[in-house]
C-alpha cells in the first residue's frame, strides 16, 4: 500500500509525501526493487544524486535483469554523469542499451555521453543508432532541414521580393522582406 501511495503521490508532484511512503514500503519490504528504484527517483529530484545513485544499485543488486532493470540503470547513468562519474555513467548507459536493445533513448544518452567525452566517432554511431531505433532516418532528417532553409529562401527572395518589387520598388521590397526574415528568426 505504501509504494502505490508513493508512486500516487509522486505522480501528483508531492515528493516529500512520496519520500517517506516509499520509505515505509522499503522498511516493510526492503528487497523490493520497484520500491527502491523509485526511491532513487525520488533523490535524484531532489539533486541528491550519490544517495540516488546507491537507491539505484540497490534497486539493481535485487533485480539486475527486471524489466524495470534498463530504465533503473539509464537513471543511474544520468546521476553518475551529473557527478562527472563518467566512465561508470557509460557502463550504465551500456548495461541498459544491452538488456533494452530496442529502446532508443538509452542510445541518445551513449551518444551524449560520447559527445561529452570526446570519441565523436562512437556519438554519432550511437545517435545514428537511437535514430533509427525511432523510425528516422538521419539522411532523410539532413535532407528535411536543407528543405528548410531552402523552402525559406524560396519563399522570401522567390516569391515575396520579387512581387513587392513589382509592386513597390526593389529598394523598398528588399528591405521589407529582410525585415520580416529579421522579425521571424528573433527569440
């Protein structure tokens, strides 16, 4: 009862209330990994990620290969990259990637965390991976943003230029296009 009350209260963003009811979940039953995974959540929340970390493990140390086990390490992996542990972040991240093969994001974060690191070789291999994981395809996302910024140049300097142009002038049609181009690419 504690942990679904925990996992309610969580849900509803009280994660003080949260924090103690999976506390008392574990005091009752402290080899329940769900109970000690959400407990590292929890921490992790709150920017206590060394006492995340060893909720994690715990978590990990009763259910290494549960099916809740892929996204247990990816978090463990997120704290220990917060506290610039990296090589045991990549070992995380790896840990995950191999029981959930077909989960995408456990791949963006390898790739990241090589980007992080600097082997730029394995960060695109990762997030080549993790694209195609989601159904896209990275050649196909290139081609779309150049169809971006092509469609774009089309329309301001194919279309409404040349028509203001005939209209008003080029002087004045060029600096009407450049000014809504401005106004449309300022944050």
């Amino acid at each position: 009862a504690f942990l679904w009350l925990a996992e309610s209260r969580h849900a509803l963003g009280q994660n003080d209330d949260a924090l103690s009811d999976v506390r008392q979940a574990l005091r009752r039953r402290p080899d329940d990994a769900i109970a000690a995974a959400l407990h590292g959540t929890l921490l992790a929340e709150q920017n206590r990620h060394a006492d995340a970390i060893d909720a994690f493990e715990e978590a990990l140390e009763i259910a290494p290969t549960s099916a809740e086990a892929p996204e247990t390490l990816f978090k463990l992996g997120t704290c220990r990259q917060t506290l610039g542990k990296l090589d045991l972040a990549e070992q995380a991240f790896t840990k995950a990637a191999a029981l959930a093969p077909k989960e995408a994001r456990y791949r963006e974060a390898q790739g990241w965390l090589y980007l992080q690191l600097g082997r730029h070789e394995e960060a695109v291999e990762a997030l080549e991976r993790a694209d195609h994981l989601k159904g896209g395809n990275v050649q196909t996302l290139r081609a779309l943003g150049l169809a971006a910024a092509v469609g774009e140049e089309l329309l301001f300097r194919g279309a409404m230029l040349p028509s203001l142009a005939a209209w008003a002038g080029f002087p004045l049609a060029a600096l009407a296009t450049a000014t809504v181009f401005g106004l449309l690419h300022v944050p």
